[in-house]
C-alpha cells in the first residue's frame, strides 16, 4: 500500500494541506498515523478529493457530498459509476438552482420584494410590516420564485 503525505496530496490535487484537514474534520476523506506519527493517504484518497473539488465547482455543498459519500460503503472511493450516480443526482439540484435564478434575473426589474418599509413607490410596500410574522429576508421575493 502506498503512503502518501500531506503535503504530497495536496500538492497533486492543487489544494492546501490546510484543506485536506479540514475534508478531514468533515468526514470526506480519511488518513492514518504511521509509525512516525505522521499523516498518511492511501493514493485513492486523490479520486475522493477530485470528486470533492468537481462538485464543489458545480455549486454542490459539503454537506450534500457528505451526504452523497455516506452512501457509499467502508467510506471506499467512488467509482465511476458512484461519480454517474452521484452527478446525476447533483444534476437535478443544479436545474432547480438553474431555473430558480432564471426566474430571478428575469423578475429584477426594479424591486426585489423585500418588504422593506422605506421605498413610498414599491409596488409591494409592507406596511406596517406586515410580513415580519412571514420570516425574515425578501419573503415576497422567495415567494414569487417558488411559485413560478
């Protein structure tokens, strides 16, 4: 089995060590102590930070790819087709993601339904503020996304 250091992981994935603890801390990837003391990474440990780095370029969440390498048995690498699985999956979250913000570019014209209390000329003035009982944020703005 080949034993792979930190710094040589990090430098073959192009990430900082810095980053290799922290998917540690979060459970995506793994490493043991060698005689040394020293961290060590099996060599496939380089496929698990690949998949990491791409869905994190497709927007995709740690703790939706946490969620993605719990399904994979004794925390094994993903293979090709886990990567098909788990793209298609994260594809489906990306359209949803894709539409939404379609649908709130095409929709900011000039307000962006806040329901804040200061504009005398919004089409949705909150008066009084009545949508505090509704949350926080641009409740109007959420709202309108989801129903189109």
């Amino acid at each position: 089995m080949a034993e792979w250091s930190v710094g040589r992981v990090a430098k073959r994935c192009g990430v900082r060590v810095s980053t290799l603890h922290f998917y540690e801390e979060k459970g995506l990837i793994s490493s043991f102590r060698n005689s040394g003391n020293q961290r060590r990474y099996k060599a496939d440990v380089i496929r698990r930070v690949s998949v990491i780095k791409a869905a994190q370029k497709m927007g995709i969440s740690l703790a939706s790819i946490a969620e993605a390498f719990a399904t994979l048995l004794d925390q094994r690498t993903p293979t090709q087709r886990d990567w098909q699985r788990l793209s298609s999956k994260w594809q489906q979250e990306l359209n949803t993601r894709i539409a939404y913000l379609e649908r709130l570019r095409d929709s900011l014209t000039g307000c962006i339904g806040c329901g804040c209390l200061s504009m005398k000329n919004c089409p949705i003035y909150n008066h009084e503020d009545k949508l505090v009982s509704e949350g926080p944020g641009p409740v109007l703005l959420d709202k309108l996304m989801k129903q189109h």
